[in-house]
C-alpha cells in the first residue's frame, strides 16, 4: 500500500502504525505477529535500567558470600547488565533477521549508565533505531528544575555522541518548558520525539493496605494532550515526531497526522480490541483520504498543524470557558 508509506527517523514504514514498546514485542512470536498484522514498525519491549539494578541489589542482599566483599555490588550489576543486555540483543538480532518491517530497540534509563556503551551494539545487530525512554520523578525538594533537565539532556547527549544511529526521544509531557525541551533535543540531533510517555501510577489497596499498581492502558480520550503538541511543534523541528497514546480509532489516527506526527504508536487498542484493529484503522485511513482526494501522506500530513493554520492560536487556547458552554 504505497499510499500509506511514510518516513520516520529515516527509515521507510509502509504505513504510519507502529505497535510501541509492551507486551506486545516482547518475543520474536509477538514481533512477528504484530508484522503479520499489518504494522508498519515494530518498538521491541524496553529493557529496564531500573529492573537491572533492583534484580543486582536483590541478589547481593540474598547472598552471604557477596558481603565480604568491597567491590560485589558492582561486580554482581555488571554481571546482571550483560545478562540482560544480551538476551536483548539476541532478540533484537533474531527480531530484525526475521521481519521485514523496522526493529526498533528500546532501552529504559534512569540515569546516563553504562548503557550508553550498547548504543552501537544494537545498531550492530541490525537494529534500525533507538528509543530512548526516559524519565526522572522529581520527587527530592531539594533538587531543583535545572538539575533535572541537565540530568536528561546528558543522557541524551550521551546516547548521541555514542553513534549516527537513528535515536528517537519518548518525551515526558510534564516539562514545565516542553517546547523549549524538545527545541534543545532537536538541536542535540536527534531524529524524532515521540509524544508522549504513558507512566504507571501507583495505588493503595486499601484490604491490604499495600501499594499497587494501577491499570496503565489508554482510553479513546487520551489523544488530546498528544494532538495539540503535535500540531504545536511538528512544523517548527528538524526531527520527527511520532505520536501516541489514546489512539483507538482511525479519526483519531487521521487527526495525528494531520497535526503533523509522521507515525503513531499504539498498544492499549491492540490490546484491548486484538491485532485486528490494526487493519480497521488503516482501511479507515483509506476511506478517509478516498473521501478528501488525498493519494498520498503529502497531501495532507501536517495541515492543521500549528504553522500552516490561518489562526495557528486555536491550538494554544485552552478553550476552558467554550468546552463546558455546551448542553447535555
């Protein structure tokens, strides 16, 4: 279907859906049936810094002859890092020789780690792009905004100066600057935004009076945040951006692209309605462009976005008063 092809972080999708990183991708069997579907890209499951690092400091606690000595806490990570890490570029190596679409690696940081120095071994497996997944919770008072943003942009800096490989950032959209943050990434060069992260939450289980996690996935209304960003800052950066969160039917997919993303991700509607869905939104995608004569994603990709709007502030009110002068 060459009249859904797209480019996202140099690399030619033959449509805009990418299944993002979940469940979903997390073996070669659910790659693989993901393309099968219809996917245009694939994003492996993250790896996790943070589940590294925990799985260490539970295998030291959990073992005596660890404690004598000095250095076994490092030892015991570094050993955890490599076994993950390459289990998942095992992965991502069978991943990319056996699909046809995009592999794109994942990684999960909290920090600028040792990771880093993996960056150009997924490109030497064969993957086609990294996803950097970050995401510090600025919950120290005594930290301040600047010492939050250096941390993330050292990363950044980091993972780019590591190698040319394609790198795409899955922003947080709770920046109290998010323009100013994705203009300074874009200058870093990387290749595309992706807008936006969908965190857990934690919640209380008031039987136990314990912590739980809560459900994590997207409803049909959780597009809106990722919409108006979109369409702010799609035409003014060098570097893609990537759209996801609530996107659940193919309006919602056709409004992406025409705030400008050059791709979407979605998880939360597979795995609510199946793989199927994956179909119904492209044949939507279709309709929709047979309706509007448009042949191909240049006609219309990025229309409503915020540059090329007769009144571009549409997109910059919050409209609080108009949304609730409404009859029910």
């Amino acid at each position: 279907m060459e009249r859904l092809s797209t480019t996202y972080l140099g690399l030619t999708l033959k449509n805009p859906i990418i299944i993002g990183s979940s469940p979903l991708t997390s073996s070669l069997d659910k790659l693989k049936k993901c393309e099968d579907s219809g996917a245009g890209a694939v994003v492996v499951k993250s790896i996790f810094e943070e589940q590294i690092e925990s799985d260490a400091k539970r295998m030291v606690a959990n073992s005596d002859e660890y404690l004598v000595h000095a250095d076994a806490h490092d030892f015991v990570t570094q050993s955890s890092r490599n076994y993950y890490m390459d289990a998942y570029l095992s992965l991502i190596e069978k991943a990319t020789d056996a699909l046809d679409i995009p592999v794109i690696a994942s990684i999960n940081c909290i920090s600028k780690g040792a990771w880093v120095d993996y960056v150009g071994r997924l490109a030497d497996v064969g993957a086609d792009a990294l996803e950097l997944n970050q995401f510090i919770l600025p919950s120290d008072p005594s930290i301040n905004q600047e010492h939050v943003l250096d941390s993330y942009f050292d990363v950044v800096k980091s993972a780019r100066s590591q190698s040319k490989f394609p790198l795409a950032i899955k922003m947080s959209s709770q920046f109290t600057a998010l323009a100013n943050v994705a203009k300074t990434f874009d200058r870093f060069g990387v290749d595309g935004l992706v807008f936006f992260n969908r965190f857990y939450q934690p919640d209380i289980n008031i039987k136990t009076l314990s912590i739980k996690p809560s459900v994590v996935l997207s409803g049909p209304n959780d597009y809106y945040q990722s919409l108006q960003w979109t369409a702010l800052l799609s035409a003014y950066l060098n570097c893609d951006i990537c759209a996801s969160t609530g996107i659940h039917t193919p309006d919602t997919l056709v409004k992406l692209l025409l705030s400008g993303a050059k791709a979407v991700q979605i998880c939360s509607a597979v795995m609510l309605h199946g793989h199927q869905i994956i179909k119904t939104m492209l044949d939507g995608l279709i309709t929709w462009m047979d309706e509007h004569g448009a042949e191909n994603f240049i006609d219309f990709r990025g229309k409503l976005a915020h540059k090329r709007m007769d009144d571009p502030k549409h997109w910059e009110r919050a409209q609080y008063m108009k949304s609730l002068n409404v009859e029910f």
